[in-house]
C-alpha cells in the first residue's frame, strides 16, 4: 500500500512538472519578411520585435525569422519552411502581392494558423472572415486619404509614376486614388527591376508638372531617386510618397529633393507624437540606425498578439477570437479599432519634415 | 585494538582508488589535449578567416589595380571592358553630384545630377579626398539597392567612382571557402547577412554568440572575426567533421580505453576474488563446519586452482591430523590419568573406609582384649584360690558376676566388629562390582553413615537421615555410597571445620517418578564465587591437606551421567551446604522403583564440559 502511495506521488509530480513544462513552453512566432543583406528594412522589423520582447519583459514569446525576400515567388519556400517548424503564428512585412500569394497558402490551413498583416493594404485582403489580422488600413481608405490631401492642394498637373511590379497594391491603389481626385494626372508606368532612368527622364522633362506623386510601394529606394529625379528636372514641385516608403533610405536617394517631398504616414511625426519617439529614440539607441515606420506596424502587431497570448489564447482560433471580441486593442502607439473582419481604419498622418522624421 | 579490515574491501578500496586516479589523470590529459587542440583550431580558423579577409582584399587590391589602370584613360569606350568588374562607373563633381555616367547597371538607379548628399557613400566621399585610390566598406548601395564596393579617386578636380556588385566578390570568395571546406559569411555588425559563399544558411540572422555550433545538413563549428580592414564581420562555417577530426579519434580512443581500464579491473577483481578471497571464504566456511568427531575425513576445498591455495589447504590438513592424532593420545593420557585418579580416589576412599573401620574395630576388639584379660586375671586368682582351698563363697560370687559383665561387653564389642565387618564388605563389594542390586534405600545410607562415623564423631557432628516412605531401589548402591560418603566428608572437612557438634540431614523423598534427595548441613556453606565451580574436576580447597578435588565432581558425574538426574546447590537461611538431587525413577512393581541409568563411562571426556 506504501509502495503504491509513493508511486502515486511520484507520478502526480511528475506530470505536474511535465504540465509545467508544456505549458511553460514559448510560443513560437514567425516573422516573414526582406532580410537582405545591409537592408534596414527587414532587419528593422525584427529588431523592433525583439526590442518590444526585451522591453516588455516577454518570456512566453519567441520570434522566429524568415526571409521571404519580399518576392512573391519566395513566398511558398519560406511558408512551408515556418510549418516545417510547427509555427502556426506570423506576423508578415511584406507587399501586396507576397501577401496574396501567402493567403493561397494559409487558407488551405483555415483555422490552424493566423497571419498579422503589416505591410499590404490590398483591398483583395478586406472584409474577408479568413485567417488575417491587418493593423494598416487597406488601399481604399490610404488613397482616399492621399487623394484629398493632394486634392487640397489644388495643384496644376500631377504627375503619377506608378510601380507596376507591385500591381496588386499600386492598381486599385490608382483607382481608389482617381476617385476622389479631379486635377489633372499624369500616369507613368515602370518596373522598378527594370527601371531605366534615363528614360525615365525623357519621358517627363517635357511635362509640366508641378506635383509628383510615387505610387510606389515596397519601400523601394528607387522612390527617392525618381524623387530627385522629378525635381531636379523641375525644382518647384513637391513629391508625395506612398506610405510604403518610409525608410531612412529615401533621405539617401532622394538628396536635396527630400525638401520637397511630403510623406504619407500612418503614424504621426516622431516629434508629434511620444510614443513613436521614444520608439525611435530607443531603436537607434540599441541598434544604431534609424528603422523603417514599417517596423511600428510590426512591434504593434506584436504587441497586439501579446495581449492575447497573455490572456491565454495561444491557438490562432483561440488569438482571432480574442482580439475581435475585445475589438479595441491599446498599443503604444495609440489604440486600434479591430473590426468583426480583424481590419482596422486608422488616419494617414503626412510629414513634411521627413529629414526629422527618422 | 585496532578494527581488523577485510582483504576484500582493502583490495576492492586500492583497486578503486587506483581506477579512479587513472581515470582524473586521463580525463585531466584528454581534457588538456582538448584545450590545446581547441586554441589550435582556434587559431587556426582565426588564420582561416584573416585568409578570407586578406583574400578579399587581394580581390579587392586586384579590383583596385584594375580601377588604377581605367582612371588612366576614364571614358565611356574604356568603361566598357571594365562590363565584368565594375557595375556603376561615373565621375561626381565637387559638390558629390554625378556630372558623368561612363557606365550604368540596369539596377541602378542613378543619373546625370544625382546628388550623393546623405548616407555611408556620402560620408565616404567627404572623408576621402585623396587622389589615391580609396576602397569603401562592404555597404548596401541604395542607389541599386544591392551589396556593393565603392572605389573612388581625384581626378582633375572630378572624382571617379566605381561600384562592383559583391556577386563577383562571391565567386571569388567561393574558391577560398572550397579550399577550406567551409562557408563564408559577410555580415554587418548587427548579424544581417550581407552575403554568403552558400545559399542556405542555418541562420536568417548571424547569432550573437562565437565559437558555437550550429546545423545545417550537418553540423558547422561558427567563429566570427570583426575585419578592421573590411569594417564587416567574416563569419565561418567549419564542417565540425573536420575540426573535431582529432578530438573524434580521441573521443573513440577515450571511451575505449576507459571500457578497457574498467574491464581490466572487473577482470582483476573477479581473478582475486576467484582464486584469492573466495577460497579463503570456502575455507572458513568450512572451518565451522569443521567437527573433530567427524571421522568421514578433512574436508576438500572445492577451488583449489592456484598452487598456493592448494599448498595452505594440505598444510591445513596435514596439520589437522596432527593436532587430531596428539589429541587423542592427549585424550587417551587423560582418560588414563583420569581413570587413575578417580581409581585412587576410590582407593582412597576405600583405604579411608578401611582405616576408619580398623579404626572402630580396633576399639571394640580392644575392649574385648581387656574384657578378656581382666577376666584370665580373675581367672588366675579363682583358681589360686581353689587350688589353696581359700576359695570363698564371696568370692566366687564376685567372679562370676565380673565374668558375665565381661561376656556382655565381650558379646557387644564382638557384635559390633561385626556390624562394622559387614558394612565395610557391603561398601566394599557395592564400590568394588556396583552391580544393579535391590536395596532399601535408607539402609545404604544408614552403612555409609556407619562406615564414616569415626570420621564424624570425633567433632561430636551428628548426621540425620529422614526417610519418611521406605524406598526400594534397584540400582547400583555403589553409586549413592560415593555421592553420600563425598556429601559427608565435605561436611566434616569443610563445613564444619573448626566446628564442633555441626549437624547434617538427609532428607529422601519420591514425588511421582522423582526421587528427591536433599543433603545439608550448618556448616560454613558454599561461597558464592566459588558455587559454579565445586564439580569442576580437580577444583578443591583443601589442596594443602591432600584433597583431589574430584569428589564433588565423581558426585556430578554419578547423578547427571550414571542416573540422568539433576543436582543442584540451594541456600536456605541457618543452613550452610544444601544439595539437592533430582533422580528420574519408575516403579517395577512390588514396591521396588529403579533409578535409570546410563550404561556410558562414568569418566568420559566428554562429561568435562558439563555443568
């Protein structure tokens, strides 16, 4: 009867460690973005997540890395490889397009993994009841904002040159753009892997333009060159760029026509607004560069999906559920409205003074 | 006393500690091997990696030479056959604004006015004047959003700048990673990945740590080296085949060599074990079982397998029977000289009997010699008388009543003698044949007592014997003469030494089939100390005066060995010596009650251990 109480004893120890363990263990949390070699725009994302953990003390979370390159054709590869893992939470940075083909993939996996969109507005993501949490507001709602602001300007002849490599963002990108704006436009398509700027030049020298705007996304570098391009052609214009190019980079390509350019933004100017500060402030700190506000969107996400994990949700069932009930979900940067679709609706912000920006 | 350690455990403990310090000195060698070889592969993948560096700048010094040798004649035309080396070839005016393209990537992005105001080519630009040729760090050029390598020199006011793709840096870089079977890695500070010699990697970011392990398809050994020169980090990936080759071998050699130390001492303990302690324990073992008595022989070890073990039981043996052959002509001296003493105790109990009865007959033979001479004398005259025809009437009335006072005290003394006579014969032949006789039991007592009284009387002792039932015995009346005759005599030499009118009582009774048999005396008793060794063979305190201590023991000997009987010493308050004996009776009909006996020998060796 002793032997039989000590084996007992043994054995309710024993799982009670064991319960412990498996509970105790992290949950596993892929990153799927662009981490190319001396790029500050994947590494700024994971570095922000990491420093969101560190900050915040989070033990029961470990971010796992993938590099998807941002390229469409890589999405599959980097996809099975976070399965392979057993990861079943992601958080993407990456555009439109890498994000659609992405959803090829998770929606023949419905309920056993959840994706936190950061970087693709496309409306072929909204109101959809599927496996996607977005913390950015889809393309309608950003060029509609866009549309307006430029609207309000009144300017003369508005010049578009768009990136039709990233076609899944920068069309209905134009179409919602075109609805509410009536000044006239000019539309340039290119491809930025196969962008000549040469031509480019002599297909705008002869326009008359006194604005710019670069539907371009991806944070493409190329941005801030077509930038400088645009004005040294023609100094009296202001360039406005997408959301998507809000890389320190830009201030690099762009040169002196940074002083022109107008930034659309879903956060405020750090200077504005303390939270994105003191992110910034400590990023560049730690890290010793400037990141992407790119990365906001990511440490956010991060932040939301701790919310729930620290609530006990850990299933991507479990975590969507939760953050849709809760509906508001308060960030460091101020709180998010999650609808009954896991959208959000949030206002653009536009910098001017992008050169204070980072 | 110090406690005595098995050989077992000193050999188990020496065998031990001896193991135990092979295998600190081993594992400290193996443990300094490793250490060595570690700071060896150390350095050596430091030499590897400095390689790397200084190929890569031999590359990059190749690049440069190239760049020297373009800078000489920089135009559009010449540029072309830099197409393999140099991506972007262009001149930047004082202001760092492109004012020339030579040559363009299609990934580039740049053109005429391209003002390189901000960032690392920025800075490089402003911190590099001279018109030798300056080579930039590793960095992603955002222009081509690629990994690039910057050169730049002064030419006539203008700079000239050339950008190589790192793609060709990799080929070259390739071959030095083949030749030392490993994958190179630039990265930047912060672990990002700039390029690689190996399109898959264990990692998306370089981890922070050095000098660990990592997998891929197989298992890579990770070191770092921060270049000054190229202001990136090399990173190495050693296939870990290749740097724990040695400490492979080792690692084999170790565990064997350990197996073979532990089985050598497994080994040498069971060899000790089985020709060393476990015959010792067999011959201990068998040792108890060991009986003299036994006559079926010595016994045989059943392992005998090493010459001396063998050697240690034959001397056992040989020695064995020795001891057995000296004790028992030990023992047969001993029975001899035993049989002797009890034959003389017997001898002189007999000669004591003798002498005490010539000592009573003497008396009442005495008295009949003076009877009778008194009376010859009386005669004399009564004849002197008559012949003198003096005789008178008075006279001879005199005469006759001193004749008959003569003839009673003749008849009396005579009947005495004899009494005295038939006791002694009655002792004598019970003492001398013991054969199993009837007898009443209070009448033998009442011999010995009579045989023993001029021993007695002289002390004015007096001996008392109750008998309230008569008892017949068939048994040997012999046996009880000496039990009694030893009681009584130690009375009167013991017990009432410097004593007068000391008393003794014998007390018989039959309870069932016990006959109950109590002696005592108020004599000085039985000290104490000395009561567990009063029928210990030749135990006496009369050594002086003669005595053989082997009366009370005889006593012994009778009543456990010859009648299965008990005996025993009480005390009782105002009485000094009390036995008593305890004899196992049964009745054979008419009255008659037989002592059972035991047919051994009375003074067996085998009787000297008892009590």
């Amino acid at each position: 009867m002793q032997k039989k109480m000590v084996l007992l004893f043994i054995f309710i120890v024993s799982f009670s460690v064991l319960s412990g363990c498996v509970s105790n263990k992290p949950v596993k949390v892929a990153i799927m973005t662009k981490l190319e070699a001396g790029s500050i725009i994947g590494s700024s994302e994971v570095d922000g997540v990491r420093m969101f953990l560190k900050e915040k003390g989070i033990t029961n979370v470990e971010l796992v890395p993938f590099n998807d390159g941002w390229d469409p054709t890589m999405i599959k590869a980097a996809y099975e490889e976070v399965r392979a893992q057993g990861i079943n939470i992601i958080i993407t940075s990456h555009t439109s397009t890498c994000a659609l083909e992405l959803k090829k993939l998770t929606d023949l996996e419905q309920d056993k993994v959840l994706v936190f969109v950061t970087g693709s507005t496309t409306n072929l993501l909204s109101n959809l009841d599927d496996n996607n949490i977005r913390v950015v507001q889809d393309v309608a709602s950003e060029q509609t904002s866009i549309a307006k602001e430029i609207q309000s300007h009144n300017y003369k002849h508005l010049l578009i040159v768009r990136d039709l490599d990233n076609n899944k963002y920068t069309e209905p990108a134009l179409e919602f753009f075109k609805k509410n704006y009536s000044g006239k436009v000019t539309l340039i398509d290119i491809s930025i892997k196969n962008l000549d700027m040469s031509q480019l030049k002599n297909d705008i020298k002869d326009l008359n333009y006194d604005a710019v705007y670069t539907l371009i996304g991806g944070n493409q570098t190329s941005s801030g060159s077509i930038a400088q391009l645009a004005w040294v052609i023609n100094p009296n214009i202001t360039v406005y760029f997408t959301p998507w190019n809000n890389a320190s980079t830009v201030l690099e390509t762009a040169g002196k026509a940074i002083d022109v350019c107008i930034m659309a933004n879903h956060y405020p100017p750090k200077n504005n607004q303390p939270g994105v500060k003191a992110y910034f402030d400590h990023f560049k700190a730690t890290y010793n560069y400037a990141p992407t506000y790119n990365s906001l969107h990511v440490y956010r996400a991060m932040s939301v999906l701790s919310s729930a994990i620290n609530a006990n949700k850990t299933t991507p069932t479990q975590i969507k559920a939760y953050l849709i009930k809760q509906k508001t979900a308060d960030t460091d940067f101020g709180s998010l409205e999650i609808n009954a679709f896991g959208d959000v609706d949030m206002p653009l912000y536009f910098i001017d003074n992008i050169k204070d920006a980072f | 006393m110090s406690r005595l350690k098995s050989i077992k455990t000193i050999m188990l403990t020496f065998e031990a500690i001896g193991l135990i310090l092979l295998i600190a000195i081993l594992t400290i060698a193996v443990f300094i091997f490793q250490k060595q070889l570690n700071k060896q592969t150390m350095n050596q993948l430091q030499g590897t990696m400095e390689t790397v560096e200084h190929s890569t700048l031999a590359y990059l010094s190749d690049q440069s030479n190239k760049f020297v040798e373009f800078s000489k004649e920089p135009n559009a035309s010449t540029a072309s056959h830099y197409f393999n080396q140099f991506a972007d070839l262009y001149f930047v005016d004082s202001e760092n604004k492109i004012s020339e393209i030579l040559r363009v990537s299609p990934s580039s992005h740049i053109f005429v006015g391209y003002g390189i105001d901000v960032g690392v080519l920025s800075n490089f630009l402003k911190e590099n004047t001279s018109d030798k040729v300056q080579i930039s760090p590793i960095l992603r050029s955002v222009e081509s959003d690629s990994i690039s390598i910057y050169f730049s020199t002064m030419l006539n006011e203008r700079r000239l700048i050339a950008r190589i793709e790192l793609e060709t840096l990799i080929q070259y870089l390739k071959q030095t990673a083949d030749s030392f079977n490993s994958i190179i890695i630039i990265a930047s500070e912060n672990g990002y990945i700039m390029t690689s010699t190996h399109s898959e990697l264990p990692f998306k970011i370089v981890p922070s740590q050095d000098a660990i392990q990592v997998s891929l398809k197989e298992k890579y050994f990770l070191t770092k080296y921060d270049s000054p020169i190229l202001k990136n980090t090399i990173v190495l990936l050693t296939p870990l085949k290749q740097i724990n080759g040695p400490m492979d071998s080792l690692r084999l050699f170790v565990p064997i060599l350990f197996l073979a130390l532990f089985t050598s001492f497994t080994a040498k303990i069971f060899v000790q074990n089985q020709f060393f302690l476990k015959p010792i324990q067999i011959f201990i073992n068998k040792l108890h079982e060991y009986n003299p008595n036994n006559q079926e022989g010595i016994f045989e070890a059943p392992i005998l397998h090493t010459k001396e073990v063998k050697q240690l039981y034959s001397t056992f043996q040989d020695k064995t029977k020795e001891i057995e052959s000296s004790f028992e002509h030990l023992n047969t001296q001993r029975k001899k000289a035993m049989n002797q003493l009890i034959e003389s105790e017997k001898m002189t109990s007999l000669g004591g009997l003798v002498a005490g009865v010539a000592h009573e007959i003497n008396t009442p033979i005495g008295v009949c010699i003076s009877a009778t001479s008194y009376l010859k004398s009386n005669n004399d005259q009564i004849l002197k008388a008559l012949n003198n025809g003096e005789l008178k009437k008075s006279n001879l009335q005199t005469y006759l009543k001193d004749l008959d006072e003569a003839i009673t005290i003749i008849s009396v003394s005579l009947e005495r003698s004899s009494e005295l006579v038939k006791s002694f014969k009655q002792i004598a032949v019970a003492q001398s044949s013991d054969n199993e006789i009837t007898f009443d039991f209070e009448e033998q007592i009442q011999i010995v007592l009579s045989s023993l009284k001029h021993e007695y009387k002289k002390g004015k002792h007096q001996f008392h014997v109750i008998c309230p039932v008569p008892i017949q015995l068939l048994s040997h009346p012999g046996a009880f003469h000496q039990i009694f005759t030893n009681f009584i005599m130690n009375s009167v030499i013991h017990g009432f030494k410097d004593k007068e009118n000391g008393e003794g009582w014998i007390t018989v009774t039959q309870q069932a089939n016990t006959l109950e048999i109590e002696f005592k005396d108020n004599g000085v008793g039985i000290p104490l100390d000395l009561e567990r060794r009063v029928f210990d063979p030749f135990f006496t305190t009369n050594r002086e005066s003669g005595g053989s201590g082997l009366g009370l023991h005889i006593v012994f000997n009778i009543v456990t060995q010859k009648f299965n009987g008990t005996i025993y010493i009480e005390h009782k308050e105002g009485y000094g010596a009390i036995f008593k004996i305890l004899l196992p009776i049964q009745s054979i009909g008419n009255g008659i009650w037989s002592v059972k006996n035991d047919s051994g020998d009375l003074n067996s060796s085998s009787n000297f251990n008892k009590y």
